[in-house]
C-alpha cells in the first residue's frame, strides 16, 4: 500500500461525510417545509398508530422486524437509523434502529456461518487464513474496527461468519462499532419532527467528527491492513 493511500482516503471518505451531512440537511429541510412536515409531528401521528395496532402497540416490533429484513437484503442501514429518527424520535428510534440492525447482523452472521465457507474460500482463498490470526489474536477490537471501514455489511459480515471470531466477540464488537452512526442518523431522522437546525446541525458535526476518528484509528492500526484491502477489492468486486 502506498503511503499516501490512508490519507487519501480519509480525504475522500472526509468529503463523502461532509456531502452526505449537506444533501441530509438539504432532504429534511425540505420536508420540513413542504405539506408533508404536518404528518410528521408526534401530534398527527394517530394514522401510523391506527395501521400498526390499537395505539400502536406493534408498530416497534413490525418496525424492528421490517427493518432486520431489509438489512439483511442489502439496503444501508442508514435508511432503517432514518426511518426510526424520523417515527420514533431520538430514544426509542435509536433503540429500534439498533435492534433491527443487530438482529440482521446475527441473521447473516450465523447464515454465513452454516452456509458461507465455500464461497467466501472461493473469493478469498488462502487469505481467509491471515483474518482467522487476527481475530483470534484483537477479537472485539477487531470487529469495532472493521465496522468503520467504508464497505458493505454483507461483504464483512460474510468473511467475519467464517473467520472463526467467537460469536459474542462479533456481536458486542458489532454493537459498539455501529452504534455511533446509528446515533448519527436517528437524530438526522428525528430532525425531520422537531428542532430541525438544532439536530441536523447536531447530525452534521458528529458524521463527520465520527468520520475523522475512526478513519484516523483505522489508518494507524496495522494488523488492520491486510484485511482493510481483501474486504475492500471484495467491495469493488
């Protein structure tokens, strides 16, 4: 790898952050201004209630279980972490948002696992030997690390199915590394209800706050790269 890859690519990863906060920005604002902005207030929210359940008993559980599904069929997680903000607000968004989003890693993770191991041996080869060391040696840190590289879910969580990372290393590893952009975008989401300048700007400064930090670690972990690159030409593939 060149040496000055990391940080071209925590530039571009950088603008991508700055980019997504503006167009977001941009999208809700113009919610907020156009007709739509009176079904979105917690007040005028009786449809939703009334098509999910008496007062809305199951619209969490089908919201958790819509989510897992899309997740898990390879729509960004980041439209399920908006879609909570935008029905649930800040708290009980990012708590929905959050289960959808393990509940669909733990789904891939343990359906990679009974049924992965010949096509990801086939994509990766003798390399899937260099990822089984790392995990066994950084576990956790390892999985909150890989969370932040800027790749699919399904490309990281079929190889870490079959790296031999302990199950409970995968899943708290996963809950803290996606948390912060979890949290990132519920309050984008919730934006679109109230306090639009206050939480879109809120939003902004954390993406790409969250964006520098974790690029920085990333870039500075070398155990990290060999794996960065096989899950990133996989990406590309």
């Amino acid at each position: 790898m060149r040496p000055d890859l990391p940080a071209a690519e925590t530039r571009r990863a950088l603008l991508k952050a700055v980019s997504m906060a503006v167009v977001l920005m941009l999208l809700i604002y113009g919610v907020r201004r156009s007709p739509l902005s009176v079904y979105l207030d917690p007040e005028n929210l009786a449809p939703w209630q009334e098509l999910v359940g008496d007062a809305g008993t199951w619209a969490k559980p089908l919201f958790i279980a819509v989510g897992t599904v899309v997740i898990s069929v390879g729509v960004p997680r980041t439209v399920v972490s908006l879609a909570g903000g935008m029905l649930f607000g800040i708290a009980m968004g990012l708590v929905t948002a959050m289960a959808a989003t393990m509940f669909s890693a733990m789904l891939t993770f343990y359906i990679g696992r009974w049924a992965g191991h010949r096509y990801v041996r086939r994509r990766f080869g003798e390399r899937i030997g260099e990822v089984r060391r790392m995990m066994r040696q950084h576990g956790v840190v390892a999985m909150i690390l890989i969370r932040q590289l800027p790749i699919t879910a399904l490309a990281s969580n079929l190889l870490c199915s079959v790296s031999g990372v302990r199950a409970r290393h995968y899943f708290s590893g996963s809950l803290i590394g996606l948390l912060p952009g979890a949290i990132i975008f519920v309050v984008f989401g919730a934006g679109v209800r109230r306090d639009f300048g206050l939480r879109a700007t809120a939003a902004s400064l954390l993406l790409v706050g969250v964006t520098f930090v974790a690029l920085w670690v990333v870039n500075r972990t070398p155990w990290l790269q060999p794996l960065r690159e096989m899950l990133q030409k996989e990406d590309k593939g």
